[in-house]
C-alpha cells in the first residue's frame, strides 16, 4: 500500500466524520432529567467553581473544606477560584463538559443559566424553613420565576467606607456623611484641605462593577432599570440626574481619575493607601482595610450603608450569589450535600467577617454580631432596601451596552441623556433579539 | 509530508513494505491527530455552529439560519468598528516593532564586546508569556502606583498622577506599546539573521569605493533585508490581527470598547452573550483574513533565501 498525501487526508477526514456522526450542532446530548439525582449516592468528587474577590477567602475556604471532610469523608472537594469577570464565561465554556458539579452564580444570571438549562431546578432539595428563615436579597439570587435554581451563597451589597483619620482632620462629623450631598460637600472639605487629591474612588471599569455602583446611585436617586412592562427606562430624569453625578463628581476631581479603570480590588488598595477617602465596596471590605499587612488605614475606617441620595432612599445594589448544579453534574446529590453544608449557619456565622451570613437569626445573636459589629450594623440598614439588576435572559449583553455608554458620558463623548438613551435604545433591541 | 515508497504490485506485497507502511502509520499518527482533531475538527464545529442560531452550548437542536449569522455580523457597525480597531492595532504595532527591531538588529550586529550577552538579554521581553507582559505593563501604566506615573513625577514631568488607560485613543497606544516591548525582540532576531547572511565583502567593496554609512545601509543592508522584512511583517501581521490575550488582561476591551478588537468582541459575543452563532461566524472572518496572510507568508518563505522547505 503506498501512503500518500491522499490517503492520509482521506483517512484523517473519515475519522473526523466518525466523530462527528451522531453529534448535534453543539455537541450537547438531548436533554436529560432535570432534577439530576443519582440516588442518594455521597460520594465521589465535587468540582465547585468560586471566584476570588469580595467575600469567602482562599484560606476561608480551605477551612470550611476540612471541617466537611470531618463528617463527609467520602466525598472529595476540589474548588477552583477565578477572578469575578472570568467567572461567567468559565461557567458557559465548561457547561458542555459538565466539569463543574456546582458553580457560583450571580444574581444576575440565574434567567440565563435557566432557561438554556445549564443548571438544575433544585426546588424539591430546598428545605422550608430557607423561604422564612434567610434574608430575602439572598433567596433572590437562588431563584427564576417562582422556582428555585440554586441555593442562596450569601446575602451583599455595597456599603460605604470612609477614613474617620480624613474627616476629622477635615473637620468633617461621621454623623453628618447621611446622604451623597453630604458626602460631596466632606470630600470637597477635604480635598480643599490638601488631604486627598481625590477623596473617592468608585469602580467604574468597563466591567460589572460599574454598574453595580450606577445601581446603588440610580436607586438613591429614585430611579429603577425597567418599568412594570419589563422594558427598559432608565434614561428617564432620575438615570440622568445619576449619570450627571458621576460625571460632575469626576470632572471636578473629587472623584478619583482613575476610577473608570478601577474595579473593586482597585477601590481597596486605593482606600488602603490612605490617600482616598471614601469609597463603594462590598462588605468583606471592611475586612481588608483593616488587614494590618496590606493596610495603612487599619483600625481608621467607618462603614455604613449607602448615603441616601435626593429621593431620600438608599437601596442597595443587591449583590447576592448562589450556588447552582450544573446540568452536567455527575454527582448532584453529593452536590447538594456540599451545598446544604457551606450554606448553614454553623458554617456561615463563624465567617462573618468575610461573608455575612443568609440567616436573619444571625443578625440577631450576638455571639455571631460581635464577630464583625461594624458591617453586621450596617448591613442591618443596607439589606432593608434594594435594588436589582434587570432580570433578563440577555443580561450580559444589555450591560456590557450600558457600561460602554456609562463610560462615553464618563469619558465627555456623550452627554449623560444621550448615552442613556443609546444605551435604553440598544439595550431594549437587544432584550426583543 | 508525501511518502512515496517504491511502487510494487500489491499482490507481491513484501512482509517488509508492509512493516514499513505500519510503521509510517505510526509515525504519521500524532501529526493526523493534531492536524485533524485539533484544527480542523473544530475549524468544522466552528462554521458548523456559525450556520446555527445557537444560543447555547447545550442547546441540542438549535435552528438552521444558513448565512443569517453571517449577515448579522456584516451588518454590526461593531464588528466593523472593532476590525477597525484591530488594523490600528496591526498597522502601529508594525511600524513600531519593524522600526526599533531593525535598530536593535544592527546594534547587535555591530562588532562589540558582550555581544553574546546582549543578543541573549534581549530575548528576555519575548520569553515572557503574554499575560505576566500584560500584568507587568498594567502595574506600570497604573493610576495609583504605576512605576509610569512615579517616573514622570519624579522627573517633573507631570504634577499629578495620571490615569493612562482611562481614555480609548491613549489604551489602545499604550497596550501596543506594551505589546511591541514583548515582540520587538522576535522581529529583531529574524531581522538579525538575515543581516548576519549579507557577505562582509560587499561592505568592504563598498568602503573601497567611498560609500558612507548611510548610503552603505541604503545600496546593501535594506535592499538584501527586504526577504526578512517582509517575512517577519507578514508572521506579526497574523499575530497582531489575533490579538487577544494582552487586550482580555490589560483593559478587557475599555475603556469605552477603545480597545476591543475582533478577537476580543469575538470572544465576548460567543461566551459573555452566549451568542454562539454570530460568535463562529466572527471567528470564522479571523480565519478567513488570517488564511490570505499565511499564504502570503508562505509564499513569501518559499521564494526567500532563508527558507528552510
């Protein structure tokens, strides 16, 4: 037999189309069940994807993994920590290969992940008491039209950090800081004083957190992204009164410059260094400022909830994850195991420092309140009131518009009405596409 | 690639020729794996997919919508914009690197002492993987500690701290440069080797007759450089319209989509917007633009003296 160029191509193809015979455009087999159980069986791996950014640590995390491994010895945890902007897309490409048995879900994808059935309806898992017993803004990132999708990781937002040391020295009283005016008005003191240059930096990277942080400032100024149709409206007076703020704020340096390349990391070394003097972050910030190894500014910070901005509210952005079970997951109910472990308040409560806890018994007992007093008060006013990211199949999409054209007005290309309403425009062609 | 053993009768078949054709099998074995399981196998999943409107990775019978994919994307002034982009990209980061690549190679060229350890230095930016360049660049060019903003205040250059990769236009230069500090050693060390190929004899008789350096460069170096030139521009002209990982660290496409190019938008369509079908399609016009380059590429190798096939 002579092997030639010829064959080679021909045998090579015929094997390729060996593959793909039997195959679907995707590759993804017909769907199976959806309640994935495999009766009973706790053992075996569970792969879970995490992120590394607010919240649980690394070393938390290997705590909360030992201490299942007392009562569980059979099944084998194996995390794997990403940054939060690789998270979403990790999830999407792993979900063919079912690599991951649970996945850390935003609140904002649970639409997505559900209805292209990449995660599991777990609601026939969820014990009762979770509907009464956890905070709502939690139970909210675990649920899709009535069912839930996932189990609630923790409850978040964003809170409100300031450098007591600052103020003071610019005569500024921590009671007074209540609203944004406030704010504005104590940051101007103080960079009038030659204490900050820039007395507050604010994630706004063309990235999720930017608008996280055009959320919270829309929900101070009245504002919400959809109206009861479900369309988008945020370039109405109160989306443009926000995008006005941010943009007077940056333009007259009060914000820092380099905020529209900041994301929440950024924001904490910014704090940490002592030369800012407020800023937007999630809870487990308090946490690092006060990390006397990679702070400056330890022991000399203040939390709160979020300033109340001209409609006298304060909701915060809800910013609550959840864990899911991949359609893929070869082991769900060992999953679930894991699952119902690092959500319960034995675990939870004793980490407070870096996560608040899903219970509304926690916030209560002061065993756990000591743990951390100053966010636990805070969050106390913070989780009373939120605001949410529209609940949308397309999400991704209709944020990445928004945030390209939060950053025009930003940048001076577009005035802040004309950015909303490209963004309004673009983003409601893309929700009905 | 072609292996043409002596044609013998198949009926006369030897025991060895038949060791030997399992042994070429053999040998060919791990080329047609990778060859064909991992180009052109997924090259075929990917135009597969982009005649699909898939939505999801595990959708299993997503609807046929033949060229609609294809359309879509034509018609996206963003995926016009971000080519755009990407020729920007493409364009400067050649001049640049060809500039200073052609400067560093006659510098290493020139007879000193250390040559040895300059030629192995210089290799270092290009030793880096592209994400450590990416992180090491975004430290320096950062608004609060960036070694950038140290320098130039020290210097007195500026009075504040600037936030460099806060605007489109100045990101996307900055990220080039970023880029170009990595691979202008590559286009000096191709540029190099076809210095060292140009006989010393033709300097000499140059010098005999009275030619200045600059002339010297202009009637010998650049006219017998021209093969490596063209050879190394078409090899960065591939790599800089595949643009990705430095963009995907750095800025991730800000700010504003100042420097989201198509590998970047491409890649987001597909996996943030779980829009699988008009990401294939997207990839597929990278595979197009980039297929036209290599065979440039190769005909340009294959016509030049320092081809090897």
């Amino acid at each position: 037999m002579n092997l030639s160029r010829r064959t080679v191509l021909l045998t090579g193809g015929a094997l390729a189309a060996a593959a793909v015979a039997g195959c679907s455009v995707t590759g993804a087999p017909a769907p199976a069940a959806t309640t994935g159980s495999t009766g009973g069986k706790l053992s075996g791996t569970v792969n879970i994807l995490l992120m590394k950014q607010a919240g649980w640590t690394e070393d938390d995390w290997a705590g909360v993994i030992t201490k299942f491994n007392q009562t569980n010895p059979d099944i084998t945890i194996n995390p794997t920590f990403v940054a939060y902007e690789a998270l979403h897309d990790k999830i999407v490409a792993a979900a063919a290969a079912g690599t991951f048995d649970i996945v850390l879900m935003d609140v904002i994808w649970p639409p997505e992940f559900a209805e292209k059935k990449m995660i599991l309806d777990v609601t026939d898992r969820v014990p009762a008491n979770w509907k009464t017993e956890m905070l709502g803004g939690a139970l909210q990132a675990a649920e899709y039209k009535g069912r839930f999708v996932g189990a609630p990781q923790v409850p978040s937002t964003k809170l409100f950090f300031y450098n007591k040391d600052l103020m003071s020295k610019a005569g500024v009283d921590e009671s007074s800081i209540d609203s944004w005016d406030a704010v504005m008005t104590a940051a101007k003191a103080i960079k009038d004083k030659g204490l900050s240059k820039h007395p507050i930096a604010w994630s706004w990277a063309q990235a999720e957190a930017v608008i996280c942080d055009f959320a919270q400032l829309l929900g101070a100024y009245g504002g919400t992204f959809t109206d009861d149709a479900g369309k988008l409206n945020f370039n109405n007076d109160a989306g443009q009164q926000t995008l006005q703020f941010m943009v007077d704020s940056l333009k007259s340096g009060i914000s820092h410059p380099g905020s529209p390349t900041f994301l929440e990391d950024d924001v904490i070394k910014a704090l940490q260094s002592g030369e800012v003097a407020f800023g937007l972050n999630w809870e487990s910030t308090f946490r690092d400022l006060n990390d006397t190894k990679a702070s400056k500014v330890a022991g000399k910070m203040g939390v709160s909830a979020t300033p109340t901005g001209p409609s006298g509210k304060r909701p915060g952005v809800n910013g609550a994850m959840a864990y899911a079970i991949s359609a893929g997951s070869k082991n769900p109910d060992a999953a679930w195991k894991v699952i119902e472990f690092v959500t319960s308040r034995e675990v939870q409560d004793p980490l407070a420092k870096s996560s608040m806890p899903n219970w509304i018994a926690s916030f209560s007992d002061p065993n756990v309140v000591k743990i951390n007093p100053e966010v636990f008060a805070a969050c106390k006013v913070a989780y009373a009131d939120s605001i949410l990211r529209p609940q949308v199949v397309n999400y991704n999409k209709v944020s990445a518009i928004l945030q390209v054209e939060i950053q025009n007005a930003l940048l001076g290309s577009k005035t802040a009405k004309a950015a909303l309403d490209d963004a309004v425009n673009q983003g409601n062609d893309a929700l009905a596409g | 690639m072609t292996t043409r053993t002596i044609r013998t009768p198949r009926r006369h078949t030897s025991a060895t020729s038949q060791v030997q054709t399992r042994f070429a099998w053999l040998l060919l074995a791990p080329a047609i794996l990778v060859v064909f399981g991992v180009i052109l196998y997924p090259l075929y999943r990917t135009v597969l997919v982009s005649l699909f409107d898939v939505r999801s990775a595990l959708d299993p019978s997503p609807a046929f919508v033949g060229l609609g994919n294809y359309v879509a994307m034509l018609s996206s002034p963003s995926v016009w914009a971000s080519l755009g982009r990407t020729l920007y990209f493409t364009v400067v980061s050649l001049i640049i690197e060809v500039t200073l690549g052609l400067c560093l190679a006659l510098l290493l060229n020139a007879p000193m002492r250390f040559r040895w350890l300059f030629r192995t230095a210089i290799v270092i930016p290009w030793a880096l993987p592209t994400i450590v360049n990416a992180a090491m660049w975004k430290g320096i060019y950062n608004a609060q500690y960036g070694a950038l903003n140290a320098v130039l205040y020290q210097l007195g250059v500026i009075h504040d701290y600037v936030p460099w990769l806060s605007e489109p236009w100045r990101a996307m230069n900055l990220v080039i440069l970023a880029d170009a500090w990595k691979t202008t050693p590559l286009v000096a060390f191709f540029l190099l080797a076809g210095l060292t190929s140009i006989p010393s004899e033709l300097y000499e008789a140059a010098e005999v007759d009275g030619l200045g350096w600059w002339k010297r460069f202009r009637a010998i170096t650049l006219p017998l450089l021209v093969p490596a030139i063209s050879i190394v521009v078409v090899l960065r002209t591939v790599e800089a319209f595949k643009v990705f990982d430095i963009i995907y660290a750095m800025t991730r496409g800000g700010p504003a989509n100042g420097t989201a190019v198509i590998s970047y938008y491409t890649y987001q369509t597909a996996f943030s917007d779980q829009s699988f079908g008009i990401g294939s399609a997207m990839a597929m016009l990278i595979v197009l633009i980039i297929a036209i380059l290599c065979m440039i590429y190769l005909r340009l190798i294959r016509s030049s003296e320092m081809s090897l096939l």
